[in-house]
C-alpha cells in the first residue's frame, strides 16, 4: 500500500499551539505527559455535562436564574469547573431564538459540550451565521419563523455561550435524568432544538 498522504501545511493557530506547548515545557511549567493527558480527557468529554445543566434549569427554576445570572458559578454549582472563563446562559424564549459562534477561530465551551465539530471550526459557518442565520440554521433543518427574532453570540477566548434551549411539550412530569436524554449538542449550540420522540 502507497499512503505518501498529502501535504498541508499547518495553520497559524497549529504553530501557536506547538509553540506555547513546547515552551511550557521546556519551562517545566507542564510536562509532556500532563498535555496528554489533558487533550485525551479532553477528547473523552462530550455534551453530558451541558446536557445536565440545561436539564437542571427545566426542573430548578431558581437554578435556571443562577444560571442565566452567572453561567460559570451555576456550572460550579454541580461540580463542574470553568476555567478562567465566563460563561454565559442565553436562554431561547419563544420570541427569540439563541446561536452561537466564534467569528476569529473556533472558541466554544469544550469544557460542558466537549470537542467541536468540524463544521463549527469551519470559515463558512463562523462567517454565514453572523451575516444570514436563518438561511444556516435552515440548512441544519431548523426553520425558525420569521416572527421570532435571531441573536447571534460571538464567543471570545475569555468567554463563552452556551443555548439553553426551550423544554420541548410532553416532557411535563419528567424528571431530570430523562430530560438530560433529550439534550443535544446542537441544541445547546442553537443550531437545532430538543425533540421528544
């Protein structure tokens, strides 16, 4: 078998990461094996842990204002931690549905939603949804009616967005284990909404 693969050149963004991490160790600040450490935990966590805050906020209405009040201490509040970051709630009301996006690079809250995905980090997603995000949000298969206004969050490196997502009809009476089930990544990017059934 002949893989000579292609050649790509790495981004600016790639050398930045090389670069501090290979300084910090250098440094002994971290070492090689706590990066990979970190980066394999890092790959391990998926969107559970979004999915249990916004499941807390459909049945704790006082931790639902917590947590539209200071999403970091809120997340804190179930032992999770947010590093050196704020985090925001913004919540989807019928009048206004909530997206998020990071124009610069690909900013995102890994630390609840765990590692983005690719059309996330992608330029035509960070640059369309600011411009037209109906049409994107369409192209997911989310229409949005035209009475309901769409706001768009640019996350930064210092903070973070995360939707909460409007609790769907039928799910009255439902406890917070199997409304944790309905969550999705994407609901809680604002890209799609939870569904029952």
């Amino acid at each position: 078998m002949n893989d000579q693969g292609t050649y790509r050149p790495l981004t600016y963004f790639q050398l930045m990461e090389i670069s501090l991490r290979e300084l910090l160790v250098e440094k002994g600040i971290v070492t090689e094996e706590q990066v990979a450490h970190e980066v394999e935990a890092m790959r391990k966590r998926g969107y559970e842990r979004g999915a249990r805050v916004v499941a807390r906020a459909w049945v704790d209405p006082e931790y639902k204002k917590r947590l539209l009040a200071n999403g970091t201490k809120a997340c804190e509040e179930l032992g999770l931690d947010i590093p050196a970051l704020k985090l925001i709630a913004v919540e989807n009301t019928p009048e206004v549905h909530n997206a998020i996006v990071c124009t610069l690079c690909s900013c995102y809250p890994r630390m609840l939603l765990g590692i983005p995905p690719e059309w996330y980090k992608s330029r035509n997603y960070r640059s369309r949804m600011v411009r037209e995000p109906r049409a994107v949000l369409a192209e997911f298969g989310l229409a949005i009616p035209e009475a309901v206004q769409i706001r768009v969050h640019d996350s930064t490196a210092d903070m973070r967005y995360m939707v909460l997502p409007m609790r769907p009809k039928g799910t009255e009476g439902w406890d917070e284990t199997r409304l944790t089930g309905i969550v999705t990544r994407d609901s809680m990017i604002g890209v799609a909404v939870p569904t029952v059934g």
